[in-house]
C-alpha cells in the first residue's frame, strides 16, 4: 500500500505541474501583457461600478471583466450575425437591467460581421469615445441613451 500511496502522489504532483505548465504557456502571457492592462484600468476608470461592458474578440475568457471589476456580456467570435445583432439591437435586455458602460473589441478576434455590427451600433452614438491599446479598442461614453435610432441603423444593414 505504501507504493500505490507514493504512486498516487507522484500522479497527483504532474498533474499539477502538467496544469501549471498549460497556464503559464497559453494563460499567463495574455493576462501579463501591459497593453491589456492598461485596456482593463481604462475601462474601470471611464465606467462606473453599476455599468456593464460587451467583450467582443475574447472567446469566453472572463479577464475582461475580472480586472476592470464590471460585469461583462462576452461574446465569443463565432457568435453568428442573427445573435450578435440581437444583442446590439436591445443591449439592456441581456445585461442584467444594468446600463451599458463601454464596449471592448480586440480587433484580432473579432470577425467582419461582428465588426460591421458593433461599428453601426456605435455610429449611432454621439457622445462616444474611443480609444485605442494597440490591438484592443474600447468605445465608452455610451451612457443611457434611447438606442431607437441605432436600431434602425441596424435593421437598414441586414
């Protein structure tokens, strides 16, 4: 029994090491990257607390959200054109009653029908900042506004 004890630890300790090893290889190099960071303060500084984010470009991953401290509706890439417009169309209708705070885009991810989307979405927005961190852009400003006519704007684009 000694030997299936010692058997079982060795079995216990390279799986952990086998999942730190998959973290720091595919994990930890996007959430050290400072340009990422900056977009997360950023984003934590121009929302208030009561505010949600949209994520686009960023699969399920859940940093976003977790560093800006906000909650976050994260749309992974292959969301398809019908339910990425869904979501424009009535954003507060998936955010939890909470009011749209900023967008994040990180434009690497980010498929041409998604993109053509967000961009009539915002168009629409005349107080509307943007700002840049090399492949990510976050759109604040946004505020509380009757989205009616950037509904339009969308329904004309289908």
């Amino acid at each position: 029994t000694q030997f299936s004890g010692k058997k079982a630890r060795n079995i216990l300790v390279a799986v952990v090491l086998l999942g730190l090893a998959q973290f720091y290889a595919s994990d930890f190099p996007k959430m050290n990257r400072n340009d990422f960071l900056r977009v997360t303060d950023y984003v934590r500084e121009q929302t208030e607390p009561t505010q949600t984010i949209i994520a686009f470009g960023f699969d399920w991953s859940s940093y976003v959200a977790y560093y800006s401290e906000r909650k976050a509706l994260t749309l992974p890439s292959w969301v398809d054109q019908a339910q990425t417009r869904l979501i424009l169309d009535n954003p507060a209708a998936h955010l939890g009653g909470m009011p749209l705070g900023a967008i994040v885009v990180n434009t690497d991810s980010v498929p041409a029908h998604q993109q053509n989307l967000i961009q009539a979405f915002l168009s629409g927005l005349p107080d509307l900042r943007e700002e840049k961190f090399e492949k990510y852009h976050v759109y604040t400003g946004i505020g509380n506004k009757p989205l009616l006519q950037v509904n339009k704007r969308l329904s004309n684009d289908k």
